[in-house]
C-alpha cells in the first residue's frame, strides 16, 4: 500500500501550492472521460482518481495532512522496534 505522498508523486515536505499542482495534473492525466467507458483503462483511471482524491482531502488540509503524519510515522517507528526486537531475539 502506498502513501498519500507517493498516490500525488510528492515528497514529505512539499508545499501546499505544489500538492494542489500535482492533484490537478494527475486528475487531468487520469479522469475516467478520457477513456472509452467500459474498457479496463476506464475502471483503472476511475480507480486511480479515486485514490488521487483520497491522498488529496487528506494532505490539501493542514491539519488533516499533520495528523497523517503524525499516524504514519508513528506506525513506521513502530514496526522499526519490531523488527529490531525480533533480530535481537533470534540472535
């Protein structure tokens, strides 16, 4: 599963001007009119928007973007103390 970060093709620190830049080409490069309805381009385009737009709503808000990073950060921390503890116990 990827990040919101990687749906938008953005890094952590990109600003908010930026990620509205990419929402938007990504959205014109990926909306389902573009392909013929029915085809399986058309229901991979209307699920790519779907998670464009996820990624969007959460990082396009201050402080629903923080909270992102506070949880995803925390849950990557987290599985680092994992692994770190069950290398240690197999050793």
């Amino acid at each position: 599963m990827s990040t919101h970060y990687e749906t938008l093709g953005i890094v952590k620190d990109t600003s908010a001007k930026q990620i509205k830049a990419s929402d938007r080409s990504l959205v014109k490069m990926y909306h389902p009119d573009r392909f013929a309805e029915g085809s399986k381009t058309h229901a991979e385009a209307a699920k790519r928007i779907r998670e464009i737009n996820a990624a969007y709503a959460v990082l396009s808000k201050p402080l629903s973007r923080a909270s992102y990073d506070l949880n995803n950060d925390g849950a990557r921390a987290l599985k680092l103390k994992f692994q770190l503890a069950e290398t240690l116990m197999s050793s």
